[in-house]
C-alpha cells in the first residue's frame, strides 16, 4: 500500500514522460487505473444501495475515503499523462 501513497504524492511539476523506465510507467498507470476501479466500485455499492441516505450518505468512512481516492488518482493520472504546461492550465482553472 506504500507505493499507492508513493504514487499519489508525486508532484505536478515533474516530466510525466522524462527518464521514466516504460515498465515503472506502466505499472504506475495500472495501479492507479486500479485504484479508481475499486474505489469507483465502492462508491456504485453504496448509491445503489437501498439504505442509502441521500443527505447523509458522505459521512460513511468507507464512502468518503472512495471519493477522496478517486480524486486523488484521477489528478494523479491527469499528471501522468498530460504535458505539464496542460497540467499548469487545468490547475489554474480550478
């Protein structure tokens, strides 16, 4: 789980792309693919869930850690990926 955490602490500012072994890449771009799948998966059994508490539903631990989860991967991915001055752009739009 500590190289989850590795990944997801990487900062923008870093070359996606700049002497990178292609198989770490690679690997990265998996494990965050998987973090969201399961996170995304947690979140799917929880709205679809009959008890689900519409106002109430984000103060489940399980649900809120998906949600923070797949926001952190889905930054992390973007970075991965995108060009940096892409990745300036989209921040300074947030």
């Amino acid at each position: 789980m500590d190289e989850v955490y590795n990944i997801l602490a990487l900062t923008i500012g870093r070359t996606p792309y700049s002497h990178k072994n292609m198989a770490i890449q690679n690997r990265q771009l998996q494990t965050l693919l998987s973090l969201i799948n399961n996170a995304t998966e947690v979140v799917d059994r929880h709205l679809s869930s009959s008890s689900y508490p519409a106002q109430d539903g984000h103060n489940d631990p399980e649900l809120r850690v998906s949600i923070y989860t797949i926001e952190a991967a889905c930054s992390q991915l973007v970075c991965e990926v995108a060009r940096p001055s892409d990745v300036l752009v989209n921040v300074s739009f947030d």
